[in-house]
C-alpha cells in the first residue's frame, strides 16, 4: 500500500513541475487562455480529447459493456459526424474574428443580453455536470483510504479524496495557465490511457486459461458483441435505437464541441481553421477508440464476476481496488486521477475566461483570481452527488450527459441562428428568454415522457428554432 501513496506522489510533483514549468507570463489575457496561439494542433488535440475524457469515461464506460454490450458506439459514431459539422459549417465563423470567448461572436451579432444568458448556462451545466464528473474520480481514491484504516466514514473519505483533488488541479491551473493546462493533459492522457490497457492486460490474465477464442464465443452467445440496435421499443428506453444514438451523437458533438466554451477554446487556441478541423476530426476518431478500448475491458470484467453480484456501476472500480497489485494499483489510481483532473483544470480555465470576457470582470480581477474562485466553486458542485446519487435511476454516466443534454439543444440552435441569419425578429432580451424556455420545454418534455438523453438535444434545439420562426412570421402577418 506504502508504494501506491509513493506513486501517487510522484504523480502530483510531475503535475505541479509542469503548473509551474508553464507558470510564466500568463499574466495577459491572450497568453493565460490561449497561449498566445502557438501550441501545435496535435497537442490540442491530446488535450481536447483528455478534456472531454474525464472520470467518467474511465470507469463508467465499462460499466455499459458489463450489463449490456457495445451499444454505446453508436453514439461515438455520431460524434465523429457532429465534430465533422462543426469543423465544416461552424468553425470558419469562429476564426473570422478576433474573439477569444466563443459566446463573444454571439454577442457580436445578437447583442450582449444573449452572450451573457449563454454564457449564465454555461457556467450552470458545467458546474453541475463536471462536479458528477469529480465525484466519480474521488471513488476509487476513497476506497484507497479506507483500505489504508482511515477510521472515519466513507462519505467522509470522499469529501476528502476530492480536497485533494481539487487542491492539486487549482494550484496548477491558476498559476500556468492554459499553456500548462495543456501539455498536462497530454501527459494526463497518455497516463490515463496506458492505464486502460494495463487493465484490459491484467484482466486477460487473471481469466487464467479462458482462452481470448473462448472468450470471444462466450462473449457472442451472450450477444454481448452487439453494436447496432435496429428494433424500436414501443414502450421502453429507445437512447440506443440506431437513430436515435447516432442523431443524438451528432447533436452531442455538435453542441459540444461548437458550442461548449471549454472544449472550442482548445479548436480555436490554434494557428488557423485547417489546424482547428484536424483537431476536431482527429479527436473523434481517437475518442471511438477509447470507447472501444473500455467497452472491451468491461466486457472482460463480466467474464471475470459471471455469477457474482457486483453493481455495474462500480465493477471497474471494484476490480481496481481488489485486484490490482500494489504498485500498479497506484498507477491506474493516478490514470483516474488524470481524466478527472485534466476536465476540471479545463473547466476552471474555460469558467475564467467566460467570466473575464462575456462578463467583463477582467476589469475588476485577474484571470487567476477567476480561476481560483471557480476552482473553490467546482469542488464545492462535486459535492451534490452525494445527495443525488443514491435515488437516481439511470447510471452516473447517463446522468452526466443529461444534464449537458437540456442546455446543449437551444445552444446549437442559438449558433445556428447566428450563422445563417443576418438578423432576429426579435430584440437581444426576448431571445434570451426564449433561449431559457427552449431549455425549460426540453426538461418538461424529457422528464414529462421520461425521454431518453440521445432525443433530449433535437428537441431543445426544434423548440428554440421554432419560437424564433415562429415570432418572424407573426410579425410578417
């Protein structure tokens, strides 16, 4: 166990040399939350896809593939279509100007009132929705403690696992800037994924003689090979129907990574338009990898428990904490720590920058004082789930997605808007409030006819879209 914790502190000196090695000249504006520009493409692309990767991905991914099958890349599918869109249609508009905030560019063509209730939501679903992603990460570090005689409670061991995280990720995301943030995530995601495949080594191994063939076999009489789901459930849960999955994907990714802050200031902190499309192209292939990667390894683990009763949204983290070897089991604890902590150094950065510009408070603080200030917001966020966890129906990745999924919708139909119209019928204020009802509609409807999250997306952004044609031709009449 004594080798675990030294691994772990090893991980944190190399997080906080590179918070430091980057800690200088981020003062300006332009170098704290683009660094001027100047790093490559495939860096950004590293550290757009360890962004969006967060805990979430490392350990409730092979919870899908545990009690189900490889549904799940459906979606990734239609990812790589939405990031395909958004590199084509959206991104050229993004590098027209000289905006540093992507909601500027809304405010640039529908007045302030609309870049700030963006960028109002924004902070409110990456708030809520990266605090689950913290939440999930402190797991596993909790369970560590409490296998170490910790004698206090688990909940208690929890809040402590994410004091620690959020420490270590405040102290080097306020002090380097984006420049650190990213050549972090690089060295974040290379952790985090050789951890994936030492697992998925590890369990092959400990399946003894079960031969990979047998495996496979066995595996496909259990229909757990599935990817496409062509029947429609009249009555259940359709979020896997092929067209619902890969339609919800790419309203996903469209909404994600052409109208999510955090995830397009890495497209557009690069050099021109043909580096942003790569990136966002690039990324979404190696994201279905990453998706197939632990879908397989949750496909093991069901081989490994077959007949035990192991909940599946735990079962990765289970087999990490029992029976992984000390030290490894410190490794693959920092490769959880890695995808949770390269989400929530972005997501300080990204709330920084929202604030600074859209907000103007870059009048008042500086972009450290902001992301010290949102780094103590997040960490109080990812204690929510405590509360929520216990009652909610779906799974925490479900329930992750979800929560983006309301305020996605009407974001893609506001960017939308102002890429194809050269005016509103109406003023700045009432498009705002139909933006927020667009979001209140697509909650009602969604809870209301208990929809799944893949359909949630179209919805918000048809209600948005339809308020606002709908107006124009009252008006014209």
């Amino acid at each position: 166990m004594i080798w675990d914790v030294i691994v772990l502190g090893f991980y944190f000196l190399f997080v906080f040399y590179f918070g430091f090695r980057f800690a200088k000249n981020t003062e300006k504006e332009e170098d704290f939350y683009l660094a001027k520009k100047e790093i490559h493409w495939v860096f950004l692309m590293i550290s757009l896809v360890a962004t969006e990767t967060s805990s979430l991905t490392f350990l409730s991914i092979p919870s899908l593939s545990y009690k189900g099958d490889f549904r799940f890349l459906e979606i990734a599918i239609g990812y790589i279509i939405g990031r395909t869109i958004v590199a084509l249609y959206l991104l050229p508009s993004y590098f027209s100007g000289n905006t540093i905030s992507v909601y500027e560019y809304v405010g640039n063509r529908f007045g302030k009132t609309p870049q700030k209730t963006l960028s109002f939501v924004f902070t409110i679903s990456r708030l809520l929705g990266d605090g689950i992603r913290l939440y999930v990460s402190s797991l596993p570090i909790a369970f560590l403690l409490e296998r170490m005689g910790f004698p206090i409670s688990a909940e208690i061991l929890g809040m402590l696992a994410l004091l620690i995280l959020s420490v270590v990720t405040i102290i080097y995301s306020v002090f380097g800037g984006f420049r650190a943030i990213v050549f972090t995530d690089v060295l974040q995601w290379i952790i985090y994924l050789l951890g994936g495949i030492f697992a998925l080594v590890l369990i092959q191994i400990n399946l003894g003689g079960f031969a990979i063939t047998n495996q496979i076999q066995h595996l496909e009489t259990l229909g757990k090979w599935k990817v496409f789901i062509f029947d429609y459930n009249l009555t259940g849960d359709n979020s896997y129907f092929i067209l619902f999955a890969i339609l919800g994907g790419a309203f996903i990714s469209v909404g994600s990574h052409g109208t999510d802050l955090m995830l397009v200031q890495r497209v557009i902190a690069t050099k021109n338009l043909l580096s942003g499309q790569k990136i966002l192209i690039g990324s979404g292939i190696v994201v279905f990898f990453q998706f197939l990667l632990f879908l397989c390894i949750g496909s093991l683990l069901y081989l490994f428990y077959e007949g035990k009763m192991v909940p599946a949204e735990k079962v990765f983290s289970h087999f990490i904490i029992n029976e992984v070897p000390s030290p490894m089991l410190g490794i693959l604890v920092a490769a959880i720590l890695a995808s949770a902590m390269s989400t929530l150094s972005s997501t300080i950065n990204s709330l920084s920058l929202t604030w600074a510009r859209d907000w103007e408070m870059d009048k008042w603080f500086s972009p450290r004082t902001l992301s010290l200030f949102f780094g103590v917001l997040l960490f109080f966020a990812s204690l929510i789930p405590y509360f929520l966890v216990e009652t909610w129906e779906k799974g925490i990745l479900e329930m992750g997605l979800t929560i983006f999924s309301y305020t996605l919708g009407p974001s893609i139909a506001v960017f939308f808007l102002a890429k194809g119209r050269k005016d509103l019928p109406i003023s700045g204020s009432i498009f705002s409030l139909f933006f927020l009802l667009s979001i209140f509609i697509t909650i009602f409807v969604g809870i209301g006819f208990k929809l799944s999250f893949t359909l949630l997306i179209p919805i918000g952004f048809g209600s948005l879209f339809g308020l606002v044609t709908l107006t124009g031709m009252i008006k014209k009449n």
